[in-house]
C-alpha cells in the first residue's frame, strides 16, 4: 500500500502553547503552515466532525495570526487594503473580508473585530508574515500594527459550545449576536471572546494568554460535552459549510467576484471603490466574469480531491476541482471549484476525472449541510 | 489451513488451495484513519506482482494496494461498498479487500511471514 511521503522540513516546526497537550491527547501531529498541529487525536477525523455538529467540538487554531491595529485612524486606514465596510462595523462587530491586490486578486481572507481603540485582525498561519507586512506597507504612521505573539487562539464549535460558554461565562454570553465581540471572563480566564466560527456550526473563537492557553483548554476539555478536535475535521467541516480556504478555493488568481464573495463588498464600497483591484470588481460587477466557484456533488462513493478536471456532458474541459473530500455529515464525497459561468448552474451534470476515468457528478447548491449560526439578536 | 504472507507496502494475503486472500494490515488502517471508500479490482482482472490492484481513499489521501502476487482476481469483497469502516474494525479478516488465484506460487518466497512483518514495521517507529 503506498504511504503518503513524510514532509521533511529544513526549520524546526513552531508550536503552539497547546503542544505539551495535543501530545498528551494523542494527537497525530502534522507540519501546517511552519506549525507542528494536531490533524487528528485518536477518535479520528469522521468521528471528530460529527461530534462538531452533534455537540461541541475544541481546535487549536493559535497558529493564525492575531493582530491588533491601534489608532483612531485604524478602521478607515484598513478600508485602502480590503473591500470590507468597516466604516459600518459597530463596536465589538466583526466581519469576513479579505487582502485584495491590485488584478482583484486575493492575498488573504481575514476577520476583522472593531474595538475600543482600533482593530482586531486574524489571519491564516499560512500568510501571517506577508499579511503583516503588508499592512506595515500600507497602513500610515499613525496605526500601528500590533502582532499578537502572545496569545493564544481556540475554537469552540458546535450546538452546545453556548451551553458550555454559559456555564463557564455567565448565561449573557447565550445572547451574544453572531458576528460579535466581549472581553469576558470565562471560567475564571479573561479572555477575548467572538461568536464566530469557520464550521458552519455556532461557535465561538477565544482569544487567551498564551501563558493560560493550556489550563483554559483543559478546563474546557473537562466540559461533558467538548472533545477536541484536529485541522482534519476542521477541514471537513469548513468544506461541507462551503466555505473557502485560502491556497486552495481562494488566492491571487481568483477575484472575489469569481469566488462568490461579492456579498462580503457593501453596496457603498462597490460604488466607491477605494481599495485595490476595485475597477477591476467593478469591471466583472458590470459585465459578468468567465468562471465561478460552484459546490460539486460526486455521485457514488469517489472522492474527487484538489486539482480533479471537471468536464461537461460532452466531456469538453469545463474546470478544477479547488477543495474535495469526503464530508461525514453530507454521508459522501463533496467539493467545490471554479466552472465556466455556463456551466456554473446548480443540478448541471459534469464529470470528474479521478485516476484517469470519468466519474458522474452534478454542480451543487452550497452549503452541503445546514449552517447553525445563532440568529437571535 | 492457510498461510499469511505479508509485504513491506503492508498488504497481507491468505493463501490455501492456490488462492489467496488479499487486505491491508491494521498497522495500514491505522497509519490510514477513517477508510471511507474501496475502490476494488474487477473479477477476472490479471494483475502482475506489485501491480496497482485497489485504492482505499481515507479521509486525507488515496492509497494504493498492490499485488502482492500476480494472478487473477477471482472474487471482489462487495461489502466494502456499503461500509468500507470494516476496512478500520477488522483489517485482517472482514476487512479483505480481493481473492486471487495464484499464477506463481513461488513469488510468495518474496514475502515476510508473521515474525519478519512484526519486525518490520517495529522498525518504521
């Protein structure tokens, strides 16, 4: 049976503050982005994932990049850089948007919080260094670009993450909007809580000191309902909520226009313009663009991974494959990627090309599992 | 009574009367994780030593099986359509993967028997 390569690395892995314990766990440990992270711990990827959805679910995402943007001129300063409407963020809101370059292009996608005295700012580990200069590059003097090296970074996700929030935090943090901010103490740790999440699945993310992250995990850990869960499920759960993963469903060859953000650009900022790649969005906005990112539904049981072709009925090369794999809650193979715009039509048949044969799938509605986001407001 | 031969790219086959029953080792499954389809040979298929006879796809990657003998697949275990975790539960018997019948014997000199696998895959670490 042939066994997937061991990645050699030249650099010594970084690790998290949580390392001592995913080993401890028995966490199956895997080179991510520069960080030596738990994939799996040893319930295994299926059963980490619909443990997610059934309850509640611990990552360790420490290794994305926390930074905090200080200065009045913070939030119109961060408005040059991404189409996000920032100026309409209210205090302790946040919003998904991204690093555009000047083709439109995407160097990142991020989540932005606006705080008391500026911004707070997670991006991937994969794009921690050149995102941050690149604010450095392009934020003015007066903001400045904070990297948060000390803190750690967890997630909690599933229906009963709130439970456990409640029981921890006090029964306020039950109403805590989607979307929203609280420094709050939680199970006697002060941390930087958002209800947010990249699981389709309600959630929070829970920024703490790096010092406290491996005793507020612990504490969490200890919860009935929370087991904890590795970059595997993570994976598979973000791909069945059809949502993006830089380097693969997004970079600098896809426009948000292509990759079904536009609802990530306010009408004001699509008008305005004012960031980089804007007459290029407006350009595609006005006239349409030549692919889009589509959810695809193989048919049967065969995974069809990253870089699969996709072709139509008559077998003529329609696109790729960008995210694939086998969603546990979805009971099948899932994906998404880029189709020419007139195939992009959610029922339309295509074939995959999986080790050398066609294999039958259709163009799918995303996402391929109910998202679970807290409405109340 | 069968004899269980094993290859360092960790298939096992069970061999008695000529035909020999092919699967991976719990030591593969658990390298693998959650197996979550088989793609399995067709019956009648001749596959040569070392051929590429199966891919079991996890939730990760696709591996390959090999052949660990050449022969003909005679019988596909049809189980694995529907639950391919069997794969994970019972690697070493329910978990078998294709039956082949022995066009030479011999090539299973080339394998290890139950004591060198050991050893073998203690060295992996």
């Amino acid at each position: 049976m042939s066994q997937s390569p061991d990645a050699t690395n030249a650099a010594p892995l970084k690790t998290t503050p949580l390392d001592a314990l995913h080993r401890e766990l028995g966490g199956k440990m895997v080179p991510f982005a520069g960080y030596d992270m738990p994939v799996q711990y040893p319930a295994g990827i299926v059963k980490e994932h619909l443990h997610t959805r059934a309850k509640a679910s611990l990552f360790d995402v420490s290794h994305m990049g926390q930074v905090r943007l200080l200065g009045d001129a913070a939030v119109a300063a961060l408005e040059a850089l991404v189409p996000g409407d920032l100026q309409a963020l209210k205090p302790m809101r946040m919003r998904y948007t991204m690093f555009t370059d000047d083709k439109a292009g995407i160097l990142d996608d991020l989540m932005v919080t606006r705080v008391e005295d500026g911004l707070f700012v997670v991006v991937n580990a994969s794009c921690k260094e050149a995102d941050i200069a690149h604010m450095r590059a392009g934020l003015p003097k007066g903001v400045s670009v904070e990297y948060l090296d000390d803190r750690a970074l967890l997630a909690l996700q599933g229906p009963a993450a709130v439970d456990v929030m409640a029981r921890l935090a006090g029964e306020a943090v039950r109403t805590m909007p989607f979307m929203s901010a609280a420094d709050i103490d939680v199970g006697g740790f002060a941390c930087f809580v958002t209800r947010s999440g990249y699981t389709g699945e309600d959630g929070f993310e829970i920024s703490v000191a790096s010092a406290d992250a491996d005793a507020f995990a612990r504490r969490l850990l200890a919860e009935a309902e929370v087991e904890p869960a590795g970059l595997g499920a993570r994976d598979s759960l973000r791909l069945e909520a059809g949502l993006c993963l830089y380097g693969h469903d997004i970079d600098t060859t896809t426009s948000p226009i292509e990759a079904g953000l536009v609802w990530t650009i306010s009408k004001r900022r699509r008008e305005a313009g004012g960031f980089p790649g804007a007459a290029v969005i407006q350009d595609q906005l006005a006239n349409g663009v030549t692919r889009k990112r589509v959810g695809i539904r193989p048919e049967g049981r065969v995974v069809a991974r990253e870089h699969t072709a996709i072709v139509d009925a008559g077998g003529s090369p329609i696109g790729e494959i960008t995210s694939g794999g086998f969603g546990p809650s979805a009971g099948g193979p899932v994906g998404m990627g880029y189709v020419a715009t007139d195939s992009a039509q959610v029922g339309m048949d295509v074939s995959l090309l999986v080790r050398g044969a066609p294999r039958p799938a259709q163009v799918a509605a995303m996402p391929f599992v109910p998202h679970g986001y807290f409405k109340g407001k | 009574m069968a004899d269980i031969y094993y290859t360092e790219d960790h298939e096992w086959i069970s061999v008695e009367d000529g035909v020999g029953t092919v699967g991976i080792t719990d030591y593969a499954q658990s390298q693998l994780g959650d197996v979550v389809y088989v793609e399995l040979p067709d019956v009648g298929k001749e596959l040569a030593q070392k051929d590429e006879a199966a891919v079991v796809e996890s939730v990760k990657a696709a591996s390959d099986v090999y052949a660990p003998v050449s022969g003909e697949v005679v019988e596909v275990n049809e189980a694995l359509a529907d639950t391919p975790g069997t794969v994970n539960e019972s690697a070493s018997s329910d978990g078998w993967f294709y039956k082949i019948k022995l066009s030479e014997p011999s090539e299973l000199e080339d394998l290890m028997d139950e004591a060198a696998y050991q050893a073998f895959i203690e060295g992996l670490g």
